[in-house]
C-alpha cells in the first residue's frame, strides 16, 4: 500500500493544501489561483502520484520553457483595465513609480540576510503584489522558492484589505485622510487611448527590454479592449482565457510544492520578506505624496499613494473606503484607480529592471 511510504512532509504538505483550498472557498482569497494551487499540492504530495508527472510536464511547458502562462495571463489583465483616470491625470504615475520602493528595499534586505542574488531579487517582486510579474521573474532567474514566492505574492495582494489600511493610518494624520481632491479628469478620446497602450509599449520596450514581453503582452490586451474593432476577443481575453489561464497557472506552480521544495526554514523568511516589500511599497507612494504637498498649492490626499501597488482594483477600493471613513463626502476613488493602474505599468517595469539589474551584477 502506498500510504506505508507515505513521509511526514507529505502529510504536512496535504495540510497545507487543505489551508489554501479554505481559504479560496471560505475567505474567498484569490479562489481561481489558491484552489487549483491547493489540490494540486495535495496531488504532488500523493505517495506514488501518477498526477505528479502530468503537473510537472504541464509546469515545463506553461510556465519553466516558455513563460507561457503568466504573459497569455497578462494579455488578459491589460484587457481587464481601463486608463483613462491615468491618462485624464497623467502625473498620477509618479506614485506608481514610488510605490515600487519596497522591491529594492527587500532586494537589499534579503541580500544582506544571505540569499543569492538571484532569489533575493524574485522575493523582492513580491512587492509588486502582481503575481504574474512575480512567477516571470522568478521563472527568468530560476529561483529555487518559486513555490513560496507564488504563494506569499497571491495571498498578500488577497490580504490587501487586511494589511493596506494599518499602514496607511500609521503612515498618515486624521487630517491628512480628509483632505478632498477634486478631480478634473478630461475627457479621453479614443486615438489617445488607442496610441497609449503602443507608446508604453515603444518606451518601456526600450528602457528597460527584459519587461518588453510582460509590457507588451499587457498592452496588447488593452490595445484589444480599446481598438473598439475586436469586441468580442476582448471579452474573451479578460473572461474565458483569464479564468482559464489563471487554473492552469495555479496547478503547474503546485507542482514545485513538494515537501522537500517548501518546508524549509526559508519559507517563513521568504514570507516575512514579502510582507516587508509589501508594506513598503505601501509606504513609499505615501510618502512621495507627502513630499509633494511641500510644493503643491491644491494639497494631495496622501493616501492615493498607497494604491500605486499594483493589487487592481482592490487597493484603490480601499483608499476610498478609508476616505469615506474619515468623511463621507471625501470621493477619491477615481484618483485613486488612476494610480492603481500605473501601479499596474510601473510593477512591471521593475520586474525587466530587477532583471537587467541581476544580469549586469552576474547573478
């Protein structure tokens, strides 16, 4: 009988699982990723699995060869978004630019705290809180805690409500969360919105070119979502394939989720970890507003900084809400979705620096 080979790892392993298949149905925390993820950890985790092989092939071919998955996912996501709160106030992507600071900073932290190069780099994106971001650049740099970084990534952009608000607060006076901005938003015609996703595209190709896969993919969903020609593939691509492509992800990264590759000391660190560069990021789009307001004569709420994470739309939700908190007639969603998606834009473009910066420093 098999379960005479079965090893103590596996049985934690089944439990672990058994955690992230409650928390998908239960809390509803990320279901379309942590389900498929915790069965298929059970799977992997069978004494003997036959389906073992099958996830490990489907892992090759998804996600370790190609990159497949997490691009065919982006395509969707950029089909999902709508910039045109950014594109009506475009100096709103400085904050997306700054809420990236956590990447670096837990780069530096995991560093100094031992890990290789390469995997303090792909614990570090975790700050991007976006997980196909995430799961490229670890893949890229053939990080051995892809598992844990997966995990720690899905689970802290589903803890956003949990984790943001603490933060915010600490980081933020009562009479700073009241300040009222209006918002001026233009209207956005069409060639604009169109040209958009193409130029960032061109630009963000040429600055930083490991991103130019993961940019271009993102954009070209939008292109489709904008063009106004491709309704119905549009549709497709943040439905059906995103649904689709999201399943498949979850199960190929379960079949990194063996014993000996997750219950080690490092989880719990990488974990840590990504709660510092979570945070982090949190507090330096914060902080940039802040900065901001010594200069600016029409006061900006800092706390649409805080939604530069790219957690979309669940981080602009919530600086609404704590808004609304403070006073009811405080309406900051639209800035704060405006940020949320250059979040979105700038996530990346630090995944191909992070990137270009591990391949220049030999890592």
């Amino acid at each position: 009988m098999n379960v005479l080979n079965m090893e103590s790892g596996q049985a934690v392993m089944w439990l672990i699982g058994g955690v992230l298949i409650y928390l998908a149905i239960a809390k509803k925390m990320e279901p379309a990723l942590l389900l498929p993820i915790g069965f298929g950890a059970i799977l992997m985790n069978l004494p003997g699995s036959g389906a073992a092989a099958v996830l490990r092939r489907l892992f090759e071919l998804g996600i370790a060869e190609y990159e497949l998955f997490p691009l065919l996912l982006f395509l969707g996501i950029g089909a999902m978004i709508d910039f045109q709160p950014l594109l009506a106030n475009p100096k709103l992507m400085l904050f997306g630019a700054a809420a990236q600071f956590g990447i670096f900073f837990t780069l530096c932290l995991a560093s100094l705290l031992g890990f290789p190069l390469k995997d303090a780099a792909s614990i570090a994106v975790i700050g991007a809180a976006d997980g196909p971001t995430s799961i490229y650049v670890a893949t890229v740099l053939e990080s051995r805690y892809l598992p844990a970084i997966l995990v720690a990534a899905y689970s802290y952009m589903a803890l956003v409500p949990i984790i943001q608000p603490p933060v915010i607060r600490l980081c933020t006076t009562s009479a700073e969360r009241k300040i009222r901005m209006d918002y001026k938003g233009k209207p956005v015609s069409k060639t604009t919105r169109i040209l958009f996703p193409i130029l960032v595209t061109l630009v963000a190709g040429l600055a930083a070119p490991d991103a130019a896969a993961l940019i271009g993919f993102l954009m070209f969903g939008n292109l489709l979502r904008e063009c106004g020609v491709l309704d119905s593939l549009s549709d497709t691509a943040r439905n059906v394939l995103a649904n689709l492509v999201t399943l498949l992800l979850g199960l190929s990264v379960s079949a990194q989720m063996t014993a000996e590759a997750f219950l080690r000391p490092e989880t719990l660190m990488i974990l840590g970890l990504g709660l510092v560069a979570f945070i982090m990021d949190t507090v330096g789009g914060i902080f940039l507003a802040k900065f901001m307001n010594l200069f600016c004569r029409e006061k900006l709420n800092p706390m649409i900084g805080a939604a530069g994470i790219s957690a979309f739309p669940m981080s602009a939700r919530v600086v609404h809400k704590l808004g609304q908190q403070e006073d009811k007639q405080n309406y900051l969603l639209m800035q704060a979705v405006g940020v949320n998606v250059s979040g979105q834009i700038a996530s990346v473009i630090a995944g191909g620096l992070i990137l270009a910066l591990v391949r220049r420093m030999g890592g």
